[in-house]
C-alpha cells in the first residue's frame, strides 16, 4: 500500500470514529435530557446539569483512562451534580440565562 493510500485510510478510519463519537455522544445527550425530563426539572436547571456534567466528568473522561479501548461515558450522577451545584457558584448564572 503506498504511503498515500496509508494515509486515505487512517483519515476514513479518523472520520468514521468521529463520526461514531458524535451520534453516540448525540444519543446520550439525549436520554439525559429526556431522563431530567421525566423528574420535573426546568429547563435552566438541566442546562446547569449538563454543562457541569460535561465541564466536570466528559471532558476528564476524553482525555484520560485507556484511549486504544471504547469506554462507557462517565455514569451521570444526578445527586453528586446537585451537591456540586450547591457549592459551585460558577455554573449558577445557567439558572437565570433564557
């Protein structure tokens, strides 16, 4: 295989496992939000979850542990994103944006 053809391909495999990351990171966002749904939480409130969920635990998730494996996403811990809430003054501003 010539060393363009090598590199055709490790772009294709690149895209597909992007391509794969973005609709299953897609999905998951998804049946989060679904999920928040179903409890009663507003709309502000789940906006608050999930950015705290992906600033505290996906962005840790992508870049650490074993990257040549699939992973499962970091479990999403309503109660531990509530305390976190409780004490992190930072994310609160989600609360009051329309």
């Amino acid at each position: 295989m010539t060393s363009e053809a090598q590199d055709n391909t490790a772009r294709r495999a690149q895209e597909a496992a992007y391509r794969r990351g973005w609709q299953h990171g897609s999905v998951e966002t998804t049946l989060l939000v679904l999920q928040l749904m179903e409890l009663g939480y507003e709309r502000r409130k789940i906006r608050q979850l999930l950015a705290m969920y992906n600033d505290l635990c996906v962005s840790a998730w992508r870049t650490e542990g074993d990257l040549e494996q699939m992973e499962p996403f970091p479990a999403f811990d309503i109660e531990r994103l509530e305390a976190i809430a409780a004490t992190r003054p930072g994310y609160a501003w989600l609360l009051h944006e329309p």
